[in-house]
C-alpha cells in the first residue's frame, strides 16, 4: 500500500506514494508517466517533505540509483 508523501510544488511531479515494506516510491509525471522506484529507502523518501525541489532531489537521490519501472496509475508495470 503506498502512502502518500508530502512535497514542495513540482513543474513536474503530480504526486507520490512510498510503501516502506516494499522499499517502493511510485512517482506520478505530469506528464502522463508513472514510474514504481525499487530500492528507496525510508530515509530517501522522508527527505523529499524537506526538500526544496522534489524533482531535483528525485534525481539526485532516486532515479540514478535505483531500478526504475514504467507502471500504470495503480502501480502495476506496462
């Protein structure tokens, strides 16, 4: 079950989920796009309700190091 997380206002990002258990952050684009990030710690998800810009600190601490799938809005991989 992914928990909503709070951010700053992002150009880019709609909204986001993290399921601790799991280690999984679903990260929803305004775009269209949603991508399911295996491997984020809870330490990483914490950090974005204090980070100035939650896009950035996605790419500085989420997309480069962890696996990246392409899902649904529901989380489910396409």
């Amino acid at each position: 079950m992914f928990a909503p997380i709070a951010f700053q206002p992002s150009s880019n990002i709609e909204s986001m989920g993290y399921d601790g258990a799991k280690m999984e952050l679903l990260v929803r684009f305004k775009t269209g796009s949603n991508y399911l990030y295996r491997g984020v710690d809870n330490e990483t998800a914490r950090g974005f309700v204090n980070a100035p810009s939650a896009g950035k600190y996605l790419k500085a601490h989420v997309i480069d190091r962890c696996e990246a799938i392409p899902v649904d809005r529901d989380g489910n991989p396409i």
